[in-house]
C-alpha cells in the first residue's frame, strides 16, 4: 500500500531543502566583487561611472589595475560556493537511479538564485551586476560542454568584434540550447532558459545599442577620469 504520509513528508522535507538552498544562494550572489571593492577599498562606488553596472566590464573599464582580479575572484567564488553547496544539500535526498538529472537539477536552482543575487542584492539596492561572469563560472559549474559552449561563443564574438555584450548576449541566448543538447530534460532546459532570459534581461540596453550602432567596444585600456 502506498504510504502517502511518507510521500507528504518527503515532499515537505524536498520543498524545505529547496527553499534553504534558494536563500543561501541568493546571499552568496549578492557578494557583489564590483562593488565591494569599489565601495569599501577604493571608496568610489563603480555604480556612479560608466554605465552604472556593477560588473567587471565597467569596473575594469573605470578603475584597471589588479583589484581588477579581486573582483573576479569573488564573482567566481561565489558561484562556486553556492553551485557546491546545493549539491551538498541534495546528496542525501536524491532517488538513487537519478543523481545526474538530480544533481543537475540542484546546480541550476542554486545556480539560479545565485545569479538572482548578483544581479538584484538586497544590501546594495537591487542594483547588480549583468550577471556574465557568475553565470559562465555556474556553466562550469554544471558542465563542461555547456560552459564549452557558452564560453567558447562568448570568447569568440568578443574578441572578434570587441562588443563584450555580445557575446553576453550569446552566452544567455545558448544556455537553454546547450542544457537540452547535454541533459535532455524538459526541466533543466526551462531553467537553462531562466538562466538565460536574465542574461539577455540585464542585457537589454546593450542590445538596442548594438541595434543602433551606438554600443561602446572593449578596450583593454581603462578610461582615466
């Protein structure tokens, strides 16, 4: 007979984990390199510079120099915590028979709310970062071949065009593609297209600029006010 008690239970227990694994990534997310170090070490907040952006991109852009590699540190690191930490939360509660769909399954939702993090922190306004950098250290995270994707488009129309967007733009458009190509599961693939949609989201400006012509290209030379 089937014991729905157990099943309720299990669920609750899932549902709980879920939630736990969700507010925990979302803290790591909102660790926010940028303006950590701009705010509190150089005291010059990168949200009022460039674009506004709280991310590499416009922190390089305004400041250089090698607290450049701080902030990528701490954007990376931050991933890896959170995509480590749901996998640590989701080894005793996975159905034995399904730990890689399980498992992956677990790096998406943290890899989700991580990425929510960044982008809208709660100590810092709601105003983030675009979400690149964690996003492609979370495709590492999960995959090699989706980060082989993501990164190998991202890499190449950068440097080939020197318009970073879009390869950002290609970073968020290929998640869902790649999630399907590797998993074939119609779950991952709506959060591969979660992941994405927030990418191109926060994206939104740099492509009607891109649209028009009018988007800045990267330069490897910082912008001295």
């Amino acid at each position: 007979m089937l014991d729905l008690t157990a099943i309720y239970d299990w669920e609750v227990q899932l549902w709980g984990w879920a939630l736990f694994v969700a507010v925990v990534a979302y803290f790591c997310g909102c660790f926010n390199g940028a303006v950590i170090v701009s705010k509190y070490i150089l005291h010059d907040d990168v949200r009022t510079h460039g674009s506004g952006n709280a991310g590499l991109t416009n922190f390089y852009r305004t400041f250089g120099g090698p607290l450049t590699f701080v902030v990528i540190l701490c954007d990376v690191l931050k991933a890896v915590a959170a995509i480590s930490f749901s996998k640590l939360i989701a080894a005793p509660i996975i159905v034995v028979g399904s730990e890689t769909i399980g498992f992956a399954l677990a790096e998406y939702w943290a890899g989700l709310f991580c990425l929510l993090g960044h982008m809208f922190p709660c100590m810092f306004h709601f105003k983030g970062g675009k979400g690149i950098l964690s996003g492609g250290a979370i495709a590492i995270m999960i995959d090699w071949r989706i980060a082989l994707v993501v990164w190998g488009g991202f890499l190449l129309l950068a440097v080939l065009t020197r318009y970073v967007s879009l390869g950002s733009c290609w970073a968020g458009a290929s998640f869902p593609f790649a999630t399907w190509f590797v998993y074939h599961d119609v779950f991952l693939t709506v959060f591969g297209a979660c992941l994405g949609c927030l990418i191109l989201y926060m994206h939104r400006g740099n492509i009607q600029r891109l649209l028009s012509g009018t988007e800045n290209k990267f330069s490897l030379h910082h912008k001295k006010e």
